[in-house]
C-alpha cells in the first residue's frame, strides 16, 4: 500500500536517504503502485526515481545529490 507520510517509509529507506530523495520516492511509489498494483514493483519504480537525482557514496552508503 502506498505510503501518505515520510515516517511510515521503510526503516531501509529513511536511513540512508536524504529527505528530498524520500520524497521522491514516496511519491514514485504512490504512482508505481497505482500502475501496477504490486509492491514489489512500486518499489523498483520508486528507486529508479531516486536514482535520476541521486547516487550512493560507496564509503557511506549513503545516497547523495548528483
């Protein structure tokens, strides 16, 4: 089920995610489930969004600005 708020995203997300790139994802999740209805998939279409704007510091593994 899609997420309406930033605390209720995955631990695995909040953790290693800056909060703009957790708005992204929240909201390509929303529409990734909307579209394909499975959660599995939503979650795939909200880390390619992610990805567009952010990449993950090897030495951090943290996800910052490109």
């Amino acid at each position: 089920m899609p997420y309406t708020r930033l605390e209720d995203l995955p631990d695995s997300v909040k953790q290693v995610l800056p909060k703009h790139a957790q708005e992204i994802y929240k909201g390509a999740f929303k529409g990734g489930y909307k579209e394909y209805s499975n959660e599995q998939s939503a979650h795939r279409v909200a880390w390619a969004a992610v990805k567009k704007e952010y990449k993950k510091d090897e030495s951090s593994g943290k996800w910052k600005k490109k």
